[in-house]
C-alpha cells in the first residue's frame, strides 16, 4: 500500500489519531511485515 501525505507531520498526525489507532491492531494482524517507509518527494 502506498499513501501519499502533504508532508512527514500530516503523516504523524494520521499515525498518532485516535482514529488510527483503533484500527492498528487489525492492520497488523493482518500483515506479515510490520514496517514503514517514508520518502520526501521532489514535487
């Protein structure tokens, strides 16, 4: 999966939500690699 984000703070916000996080369980359940990456784009 590849999300996109404004910037390396929006995607923190989304990862620290409260919304997100009561999800994170699932998404880890049902993967067998837990990682991310992050790459600054060159827009």
């Amino acid at each position: 999966m590849v999300l996109q984000f404004e910037s390396k703070e929006k995607a923190k916000e989304l990862y620290e939500s409260g919304e997100y996080q009561a999800v994170i369980g699932k998404r880890l359940r049902a993967t067998s690699k837990h990682f991310a990456i992050l790459v600054q784009g060159t827009r």
